[in-house]
C-alpha cells in the first residue's frame, strides 16, 4: 500500500503450511501481528494459498487496518468494515472480484464475490437473524461491494480516487465504526484532499447499497416573472438529503448577498428591478451544503411612468436584455429618471447603426423595448442609451 502513503511497515511476517483444524484457511493474528496460511486442510477446503493470492492481500490488508485504526474483528458493522476493505483491496491489487477461487464446495459457503454479493443492500444487512451480530465476512462482501462500485471509472469516481479516499478515510473512523462513519470519513477525506469534487457521486453509490441518503439537490420554487407590486412566494423542492434541512435565504442588494430569511419560504413583493435570491440549505444529519441561485424578473404589465411621491427610486438604467443570446427576438429594458429624450440604438460589431429602438421624449418612468434581429446575421451587437448626460451601452449576442 505505498502508493496509497502506507509505509508503516515495509515487511511482515508470514507462515506458510499452517494448521488450520477447524478453519480458516489463513488469518491475521491480533497478538502477534503475523500472517499464517494453510494448505487447504480442514472443513475450509481450500487448495493451497499460493494458487489464491487475493488471500494472501486480504490478510495483509487486515494488518494494515489493524495498525491504523485497531478496529476489532467480530460480529458486529466494524468487522465487517475489516473484513470487506481486506476483499476491497485484494479485488483492487489483483483486479478480480471472487474471493476463494479455488474453494472445493463451492461459492455459497466459502467464495465472496463483491461483483455480486449474497447480502445486496443495508436493508438486507440489517435484517439478517441477530442483527448486528451478523457474520463479518457476510456484511463485509456487502461493505466491499460499496466500494467497489465507488471504484468503479463509469457510475464511480475511478480506481485511482477510489483507493485513496478509501484508505485516507480508515485514518479517521472509530473503532466501533458502522457504515454510515466511514461513509462519512470517505466523504471528508475527498472535501480534504479533492475538493470535494465527488462527493456526490460517493453518496449516490453507498445510497444504491441502501448506505446513507442520497446527494442533496433542489430547485428553487416559484414564478419567474412578478409585476409591478405582485407578490410571489418562493421555496425549495428538495431531492435526496436526510430530510432534517436548515434554510437560509439571501437577496442581493447594491451588489452583496443579504440574509433576508431563515423559513423555508419567502415572499418577495417586485418593485421595478429584477430580483436576484440565493438559498444555502444545510442537511442537519449529513452535514451537506447546497446553494443555489435565481433571478425573478419583472414583466410587461409593469406601468410605464410613475408619479411623483412614490416610493420608488428611479433612476436612469439599462438592463441587459433577454433573453440573451437570443433568436431573434430579445427585450430591452430601461429606466428614465427625468423627462426628456431618450435615444435606444442598436450597432454591430463595427460600429454600424441598425436599428434605431427609442428616438422620442419620454416621462420619468419604467420602459421596454423589443429587438427583432430576424434579418440580421448571427453575432455581437451593442445597444446604446441616451438621455441627457447619461450614456450607456451593453453586448448581446444573436445566434441563428
């Protein structure tokens, strides 16, 4: 396991032809910290450990478990986690998946296959007859199939991650661990050491096995376009998670993120500018932050001028438009802040005029125009607004 950073030891000691009255056909001893395998003798079955080498990676893998995390074997979710990394790994170092290859009764006894494991799900696990005192190798071909399934390059995060979040994550679990810890540890060692670039991806393949909830994910809920004082209530659909969520909801004003709201709900009154909200959700039980972003736009039954006294602050503006790109149709918005006129023009990319939008006095108000480009070929165009002292121009792009 040096490449993995395991150089605790470089060596072990190993014996061969031992006797094994009742079985196994190798093991690990906790006191000694040796290996010994057998010839195949006894109710094991098993022919001679050097046609299996997977047995022999399996044990050391056992050492190495044992020197980082003294996890104690035994009938319980903790031995199981030692006994299927021991078949994760001899799987990983020899790429095969059937463990006890050469055992003479044959696979429902004595072979484990982590490609198709016996017990398929936690589900499965924990409804075994004395549960958790299920037999280790048992739960442990279910643990290693987990893992092999994170390993694997199409639905997982590729051998090369695999292994080492693996590894990394055995550093941090309990002796006790069940499957949810070292889900978990698995998850921080990638937020440690990735980025946290799969995480989702590893709790979608332990959420298959029934181990954990699934990723958490949402879309943020409500109308895209409010009118001129319309309300609009806003909240989350949430998929996979515990189900236990803190929300916080956020409004950006003058360009910075506002905390406006911990409900999980808001309601938001449209003045005369879009609206752009952001909602952090934080699973209380796994520990996972999601974000996402929305814009509420305001629509074309916003009233064209606005009397004096109210409210509203206006000021000379103009908006991007949208859509954008677009084809060929997108509109333009904008703000007039004393009356007078207003010019809207639209360019190429060469500084040609084609199209003149607004040539006319307005009112102080809020206004809209539309862009018809359907006889113009795709590309960059620059829209340009003035009235009085203000000038401003912005980009929009028009693909056919």
């Amino acid at each position: 396991m040096n490449s993995l950073g395991f150089n605790a030891f470089t060596q072990i000691t190993a014996h061969a032809h031992t006797y094994f009255s009742g079985g196994p056909n190798a093991s690990y001893s906790l006191s000694d910290k040796q290996l010994r395998f057998s010839d195949g003798q006894g109710w094991s079955g098993f022919n001679s450990f050097a046609r299996e080498d997977k047995i022999i990676y399996h044990e050391y893998t056992h050492a190495v478990t044992d020197y980082i995390t003294n996890i104690p074997p035994g009938y319980t979710e903790a031995g199981a986690i030692h006994e299927g990394n021991s078949d994760y790994f001899a799987a990983s170092f020899t790429g095969r998946t059937l463990l006890g290859e050469y055992s003479v009764f044959g696979y429902l006894i004595y072979q484990r296959n982590i490609s198709n494991p016996r017990i398929a799900t936690y589900s499965e696990y924990i409804s075994q007859p004395g549960y958790p005192a299920v037999e280790p190798h048992d739960g442990g071909e279910l643990w290693s199939a987990a893992l092999w399934d994170l390993r694997k390059s199409d639905t997982g995060i590729g051998s090369y991650y695999a292994d080492r979040v693996i590894y990394k994550g055995l550093s941090s679990i309990p002796t006790s661990s069940s499957f949810l810890q070292y889900r978990q540890a698995i998850i921080n060692a990638d937020i440690n050491n990735y980025g946290g670039s799969h995480t989702n991806t590893i709790r979608h393949v332990f959420y298959l096995k029934g181990i954990g909830p699934d990723y958490m994910n949402f879309g943020i809920v409500g109308s895209s376009y409010l009118r001129f004082k319309q309300k609009g209530t806003y909240t989350a659909n949430i998929t996979g998670g515990s189900g236990s969520v803190s929300y916080v909801w956020y409004k950006k004003i003058s360009g910075q993120w506002s905390q406006i709201s911990t409900s999980s709900s808001i309601t938001l009154t449209m003045v005369y500018d879009n609206i752009e909200i952001k909602l952090d959700l934080h699973d209380n039980v796994t520990g996972e932050n999601v974000s996402k972003t929305a814009i509420i736009y305001y629509d074309d039954g916003l009233p064209k001028t606005i009397s004096e006294g109210n409210d509203l602050i206006v000021e000379y503006k103009i908006e991007q438009n949208y859509p954008n790109p677009f084809n060929p149709v997108t509109q333009i918005r904008y703000s007039v802040k004393e009356p007078g006129l207003v010019q809207l023009r639209v360019y190429d990319a060469l500084g040609k005029e084609v199209a003149n939008l607004v040539n006319e006095n307005k009112e102080t108000g809020l206004y809209s125009v539309d862009f018809d480009a359907s006889n113009l070929p795709s590309g960059v165009y620059i829209y340009r607004m003035q009235s009085g002292d203000f000038v401003s121009s912005k980009k929009m792009i028009l693909i056919k």
